[in-house]
C-alpha cells in the first residue's frame, strides 16, 4: 500500500511506531494532489511548504516523546475554503474574496494546530456554502473521482472529492443543510455532522447562522470520529457553542448493535428517491438488524415542510450575513465607483454569482414588511414543528435511519438551470440541521459505480451513538473499502 492510501488511524499507528515520517506521508500526500488534482480540481489553493514545515515539526514533536501527544500528530488534512486559516487565503469559493486573507484562526484550526495536524490547503465550495454540487464556486467545478464528469456534491465537494480520490486522508467540511453528508455520499467516503453547538463556528464565515456547523470527512469511521475528537468542544467566542463534555468518539465502538433501537422514518421513501438508492439503503437497514438492532418504523409528519422552511431561513439569514461584503472592509471593491451607494453596488454586482444573488434576494424579500410574518415567521414555527416531530420520535428509538442523497452523483450540468432540482439533493439532510441534531453519512452500496449513502441521524449531543451504529455497520460491510481509479491511477 503506498503512504497517500492511509487511512488516518492506519497513518497514526505507522507514525507512533517510528515506521514512517509526518515528512514522508506529507511528501506522499502532495506528490498524490499532483498526480490527481489536475483531473480532480478539488483544492483552490496548496499551502505545501508549510505543510512540510509542519510536519517536520511533528515529527519533531514525536521524538521529544512528550506526553499526551494527539493520535492524528503529524497527519495530513485539507480545510473547506470558508475556514479561516491565519494568512491563507479564504475565498469562501466566492470572487468577492478572491484576494482575502485571513487576519486570524477559526477556532477548528487552533485546535488541529495544537494536535499537530498537517494543513495541506483549501478546498474547494459552492459559493459561500450555497449549492449541492460545487458548480456554484466561483473558480470552478470540482470533479467526482468516481466519474469525472459527475458532480462531488456540495458544497464541501473539494473536501470529499480529496479525501475520496486519497489526496489526503482527512478533511474539514461544513454543513448548514447536508453540505458534509450530502458529498460524502456522492463520493463514496464517511462525512459527519455534528449537532449545533458543538464545534465552534468562530472563524467559519457564516453562511445561515442557526444552521451552521462545521464536520469532518474520512474514509472510514474511525477517521472522521477521531478528527471530530480533536475538534468538538466549548468555546466562548462562539455564542451557540455549548459546554458539553467531549468523549473520545472511537471509545464507544462495538462489533454488534444489540440493545439499539434504529427508527426508519415511513416519510423517507417518497418519489424521486432512486431504486438502487433505496435498495441499498433497505439493504444495509437490514443487515442493521442482522447486527442486533431493533429496527422500528417512526413517523416524522412535517418532513415535507423541510424543503420550504429551509429555504426560507437560510435565505434570510444569508441575507444578513452577507450584508458586509460591500467592497469596503473586506475583497473585492470598485473604488472607480463615483459614491458610496456605487461602490456597494458595483461590488455586490460583479461579486456575487447568480446563486448568492438569488438566496440574498429570497431572504430580503422573506424578512421584508409585509411579508415577514407570513414566511420568516411562519417557517420559525414550522421549524419548531420539525424539531417536535424529531423529540417525539427519539422516545422510541436511538437512531434514525435513511438515504442521505435520493440520488447519485449526477451529470456536471445537469442540474445548474433548475435550482429546485438542485435544492431536492438536500431533501433528507436539510431537517437535521433544521432540528439541531446530529448525523452522518457512510457508503452502503454502489449503483452503476457510483456511491450511495447511508445516514445515519441522532439527539443532539450524542454524536457515540450514531457513530457507534456506523462503526458497527462498517466492520460487516467492505463498501468503505472500495476506491475509485483516478486517470493516471495503475
Ligand atoms: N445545498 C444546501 C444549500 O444550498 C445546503 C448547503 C450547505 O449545507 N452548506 O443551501
């Protein structure tokens, strides 16, 4: 097997041996984005000399023998591009910050730094998270490893697509209304959303503020619960993070389900879900309850509403928070502008592609008077009611279960001129962040030679159990296994 294949608990267990370098992976990890980038197009920028600068440094750190050294010590990882990271640029995929460079650490990376992690660069998003397929980035569209002229997902598509094509074992993504799971699902690989409140958002530039959350991707369980070890915890410069006590994620994995109660949502299987994708997924539901679990259908009654209610909210609050790129403080700006006004037209205008437009139009007409009561107020309570439907069903059961895509990865192109087609990508990812919870998405099956996902959904803060479900389901399956052959690829 060669370095850039490491899983990052295999990568971690060769390090703490003395059998490789953080040098030698790193050098294996960028000589791997080289080979396959061009094809790939996930990363918008390298960072690769100080990634050799930090893993010499970890190797360093390694033979000083400390204790308490961090298992992921010296392991490579890429960042989505709306992390900030001190003196890298931030583009957030957007032309608006296209020479932005960080002043400052999102919380994220001061805590991977402290582990010692090795940031290898910036990946590529939707605009400002907006988007389900990375073709709304205003440099370009990533490719998907398992087919090249099919979509990653999105918006953290240059995330899954790198960790998915073995760039780099692990990834930082972030996901307001599936934008970790949903790629994670087109392209084979684990991805994690942790519940609100606990990785810190200070540093991630928001897009829709009361949805937000940052997660993490791996090619197996162990590697996205291990980096969300790393990451998860109280900070007080975000004012929803929440001071819970972190677990060691691995620590409560089992080969066997028995005593876990898995509900299958009856809502989950309406039109539009595609038949492999639901074969697959009723195939690993089963082999859930071959593992022990006591699978039960459950009903969440509003599911329907999620869609709508969404894209309310997002909108509105998109609307506000990007309300400060307005080419005086930050990027982009049209100083030829003859006024102020002019100035933040002109910005915004050439700024902005047509997604960012459209949400920021939505959300300002959704928070206008006159209608503010009947939609922004409106979908708050249904929000409240898709929350209600969630507490009710987690009385009978620990789990939800269902697709985490209705679809595979679809044709670049294909969906870019019907935004309501691109919009129903997220139909099973969006209530979760709607309700405050957490849930993943894991490879169960492939149609055609594409992945299909499994998610797996939770109460908010227990992030074990639904990891626990995935690890359980992993160790009798070989989907996590399988990896695309990349152009060049032997
Ligand atoms: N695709 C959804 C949207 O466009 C979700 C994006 C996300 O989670 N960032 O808003």
């Amino acid at each position: 097997m060669e370095l850039h294949e490491l899983t990052a608990h295999e990568a971690s267990d060769l390090l703490s041996r003395g059998e490789i370098t953080s040098v030698e992976l790193t050098r294996a990890v960028l000589a791997r984005i080289e080979q396959v980038d061009g094809a790939i197009k996930a990363y918008l920028s390298l960072l690769a000399e100080e990634a050799l600068a930090q893993a010499s440094a970890a190797d360093e750190k390694r033979r000083q023998k400390g204790d308490g050294l961090s298992p992921l010590l010296g392991v490579p990882i890429a960042i989505k591009d709306l992390i900030c990271v001190s003196g890298a640029p931030t583009t957030c995929g957007s032309r608006i910050l296209e020479n932005f460079y960080s002043p400052y650490e999102a919380a994220v990376i001061e805590k991977l730094r402290a582990a010692g992690l090795v940031i290898t660069g910036k990946t590529n998003t939707d605009e400002f998270a907006m988007g389900s397929s990375t073709e709304n980035s205003g440099y370009f569209t990533t490719h998907n490893p398992w087919d090249l002229e099919r979509v990653p997902g999105g918006s953290s598509g240059g995330s899954a697509a790198a960790v998915a094509a073995s760039m780099v074992p692990l990834a930082l993504g972030s996901d307001t209304g599936g934008s970790v799971r949903q790629p994670a699902a087109l392209c084979g690989i684990v991805g994690v959303k942790p519940s609100y409140g606990r990785v810190s958002r200070y540093g991630l530039v928001a897009y829709a503020s009361s949805l937000d959350q940052i997660g993490t991707f791996g090619r197996d369980v162990t590697d996205a619960a291990m980096l969300l070890t790393v990451i998860a915890g109280y900070d007080r410069r975000d004012s929803t993070s929440v001071d819970a006590h972190v677990p060691d994620y691995t620590a409560a994995f089992r080969p066997d389900l028995r005593g876990l109660r898995v509900g299958v949502p009856a809502e989950y299987w309406a039109e539009g879900v595609q038949s492999e994708v639901e074969d697959a997924v009723r195939a690993a539901i089963d082999q859930l309850a071959d593992l022990g679990a006591d699978v039960r259908e459950v009903s969440l009654p509003h599911t329907d509403y999620a869609l709508p209610t969404y894209y309310l909210l997002a909108p509105a609050e998109c609307s506000a928070n990007l309300a400060r790129y307005d080419g005086i403080r930050y990027g982009l700006s049209t100083p030829e502008a003859p006024d102020i006004w002019e100035v933040y037209r002109q910005t915004r205008e050439r700024g902005f592609g047509p997604e960012v437009k459209r949400r920021i139009m939505l959300g300002t007409f959704a928070l206008s008077t006159g209608y503010y009561d009947a939609y922004y107020l409106k979908a708050q309570k249904v929000r409240t009611l898709i929350k209600q439907d969630f507490d009710r069903a987690f009385e009978d059961v620990d789990v939800i279960v269902g697709p985490t895509s209705p679809t595979t990865a679809f044709r670049i192109g294909e969906k870019v001129d019907d935004p309501l087609q691109m919009y129903l990508s997220d139909i099973y990812t969006l209530s979760c962040n709607l309700a405050g919870l957490c849930g993943l998405s894991q490879p169960c099956g492939y149609a055609d030679g594409l992945p299909i996902g499994l998610q797996i959904q939770g109460p908010a803060f227990e992030e074990e159990k639904i990891l626990r479900v995935a690890y359980a389901y992993e160790q009798a399956t070989d989907w996590h296994k399988r990896r695309p052959t990349i152009a060049g690829d032997a």
